[in-house]
C-alpha cells in the first residue's frame, strides 16, 4: 500500500517577507551597479583591474596579488544577492521557501558584505593604491579631461 507523501508548505508574512526581499534586493543592485562603476572608471584611468588580464605582456603591472581584487570580488557578491533574491521568489511562488535558506543565505551575504565593506574602505582610502588619489591625480592633471566624457563630470562634480 503506497503512503501519500505530504510536503509541508509555509506560508509567509507577505509583508515582512516583501520588504526584505525589497531591501537586500535594491542593496544588491546598488553593490552591483557601483562596483562596476568603479571597474569602467579604473579601465577607463588605464589603471587596470586584477583577475582580469587583457594582454599578458601587462603581466608586471598586476603582480600584486591583494591590491584591487575588491571591484569583481563586489560585483560577483552583487550579483549572487540578485540571484538569491531571484532564487527566493521563486521558492515563496512554490511555497517551497524554508526558514534555513533565508537564514544561510542572509548570514553569507551579510559576510561577503561586511568584508566588502571593509575592504572598500582600505580601498579607497587606504594608503596602498588609493582610488581617490589615484583619481584626483589622473582628472586635474589630465590633458584629457576635458575632453574625455567620462572624465568631465568626475572633474565637474569633484566625485573624486
């Protein structure tokens, strides 16, 4: 005799449950989106990006093995918070959404988050490959900053 399985469905609070998924969401989208922001305007400085090699005879200028890692490090966790999201969606659509998955994948985004965070800070303003000086550097010295689109409104704005 064949036992009917029975799967346990839960049924979330739809408002708690859509304001958090609004939160990490945007939170995500917004790592996401300046992260690889910083990447155009570190290809554009000519400064390169770690992890990524154009052209293999730059190899000395990307010796340093922790310096810069950071951008594609927040863009990957930018866009796994998307992907979960996504992922979470899809689970409340089948009411197939557990508690644990929530509370894992919430703890690990929130360490690639606050070691992004951290990093960022080193990154920017630290005093090994500062963005910001490398950037104020590179537009008010720059011949070409006024007429180069993507520097005119870093030296307008004095963004950096």
């Amino acid at each position: 005799m064949a036992v009917p399985v029975r799967r346990r469905r839960y049924h979330w609070p739809e408002l708690q449950l859509n304001i958090w998924i609004m939160i990490v969401f945007s939170a995500s989208a917004i790592c996401l989106g300046v992260f690889a922001w910083f990447m155009a305007v570190q290809t554009e400085l000519k400064l390169g990006i770690p992890w990524y090699l154009p052209n293999p005879k730059l190899k000395k200028l990307y010796t340093d093995g922790i310096r810069g890692r950071l951008f594609p490090f927040m863009v990957v966790s930018g866009a796994l918070g998307v992907f979960f999201i996504v992922l979470i969606l899809f689970l409340a659509a089948k009411r197939f959404l557990l508690p644990g998955i929530i509370i894992v994948g919430s703890f690990i985004l929130f360490v690639l988050w606050l070691t992004g965070l951290i990093e960022t800070s080193l990154q920017l303003f630290g005093v090994v490959g500062n963005v910001d000086d490398n950037c104020q550097i590179y537009v008010r010295l720059s011949v070409c900053a006024a007429h180069c689109p993507i520097l005119l409104p870093l030296a307008v704005s004095g963004l950096c």
